[in-house]
C-alpha cells in the first residue's frame, strides 16, 4: 500500500531517482543471506534503501508473535545490515504504537516507547535493530494508514456501510488518519535532505475512529448511521493506545514540510478512488 505510491512520488519530477523495486517474490526481508545476495548483486551500489515490508496485522500478531517478530523485527535488521553492507542509507517505516497511549499531549521523537501489544512491540525491536546496524538510519513513525492496494479502516467501512444498516465505531481512542501519499512525499523530503534518527509523520489534526468514519460517510454521501461506542464495547485481542496523537515540530523544523489536514487527505484519496474505480 505504501510501497506502491513512494514509489510514484519518487519517480515525480523534479526529483526522478531511478528505482528498484522488489516484493517478497525478489526479496525476502526474512532471509538474510538471499536478501544480501540480491542487494549484491545490483548492477550499481544504491544510495538508499527504504524498507517498507511489514506485518501489519495487529491482533493477529497476538497469536503469530514469530512470523510478526521475523518480519517487523528480524527483517528490519537484516535490512540494514544489507545496506550497511553496501554503503546505502536506510529507512524504516514504524508505528504510533510503540507508544503506550497514556500521554495527555501529543508524542514528540524523544517520548520513552513503551508498547502495549505484541505488534508493537516487534516494530520497536526493528527500530532498535535498524539503528544498530546502520546509526545513520532513518525512522519514519507513522500511524492510521490508508491507501490503495491494501487492507485499510477506511476501506472496511466502506464495505461495512453496504452491509449493515448502523457503524459502531470505537470513540476513546486517538489520532490521525494518513494518506500513503501525503506520507511518502514527506518520506521523499526527509530522504532528499539527509536527514536521520526518529521522526513522526501523520496527516494534520487529530480525530477518533469513530470521527474518522463519520467523515468518511459525510464525504461519500453516504445516509447510514455512525454509532460512537468505547473500547470496552469493542474487545479485541490486541489492546490499542488511546492517545496517538504526534508532534511534527521536528519534522516542520528539519523540512519545512507542514502536514496536510487529515480531511484533506481524505478527500483527496476518494477523489482519486473514484477515478479509479470509472
């Protein structure tokens, strides 16, 4: 999902640098001596490596706590050793959810992770392991992520508004939806600048789960109503941080890159759905 559109931003101009682009199929992240034999065996050393593979499912990840851990964990290490191997930069995509969620304010860089599931914390080891192997690298935490071409909230209710005749939608936990767009172009400036170490990126504004479906429903014009229940009316075997929200004073500071509104970015991506859907 978000590999595909930093791959576009990439190739826009006025930048245009030149791409590989591999899949599991050409690049197991998990298997690391294929994964450096294919870095290897590029024509020309790369300048960057971005590693956006992830398992990204998070209740799932409660009970696949190997296959999570040998992805988000184990594979950002081999990644970075791989690049480090070669000369390349790299950069990490990672998650809102190394935090607990307990903050009154929003999460600056330098707050003290502290997951509260399994998921997150595999995305934190692969931090920690990306920056052990190259202490140049880049780490980009992002959070509500949705685009074309993968599993998203956005797209599920959608579905879901099809079926049902009411959307109960969780309304204790916060954050801010993000347009894979909007997050790879800001990918893009930190990569063209250099820069290094740990940085938030998210659409502007904060919002709810629940105010994030019932945009989405003002948006497509869609009559069905959206219902705000709490968390513990919606169990699920991974617990969720109620407070997401980033500060993206570093990364204003570093690119002079402000965020776009996170209703702007959804706009934006249903008017490109629609396009794209005839």
């Amino acid at each position: 999902m978000l590999g595909a559109d930093l791959a576009d931003v990439l190739r826009e101009r006025p930048s245009r640098h030149d791409l590989t682009l591999w899949d599991v199929e050409e690049a197991d992240i998990t298997n690391a001596g294929s994964l450096l034999d294919a870095v290897e065996g590029l024509p020309e050393p790369p300048e960057v490596i971005v590693n956006c593979a992830a398992y990204t499912a998070v209740d799932r990840a409660e009970q696949e706590q190997d296959s999570a851990a040998a992805v988000n964990a184990d594979g950002a290490g081999n990644v970075a050793r791989a690049a480090r191997n070669v000369g390349a930069r790299v950069v990490y995509v990672s998650t809102d959810y190394v935090f607990d969620g307990n903050k009154q304010a929003p999460w600056v860089e330098d707050d003290a992770p502290d997951p509260v599931n399994f998921y997150g914390r595999t995305k934190l080891e692969g931090e920690r392991k990306t920056l052990d192997a190259r202490r140049d690298a880049l780490i980009v935490r992002t959070q509500w992520l949705y685009g074309p071409g993968g599993k998203n909230f956005l797209e599920t209710m959608l579905r879901l508004a099809d079926e049902k005749d009411e959307l109960r939608v969780v309304d204790d936990q916060y954050g801010a939806p993000t347009y894979t767009v909007d997050l790879a172009r800001a990918m893009r400036m930190l990569i063209e600048k250099g820069c290094k170490g740990v940085y938030h990126v998210a659409n502007s504004g904060q919002t709810t789960w629940f105010g994030f479906a019932r945009e989405i429903m003002a948006q497509v014009g869609k009559d069905i109503p959206v219902i705000p229940i709490s968390t513990r009316e919606f169990p699920t075997p991974a617990r969720r941080p109620e407070n997401s929200v980033f500060d993206m004073t570093k990364l204003k500071n570093d690119t002079g890159m402000i965020m776009p509104p996170w209703q702007e970015g959804l706009a934006v991506y249903l008017r490109r759905r629609n396009t794209q859907a005839g």
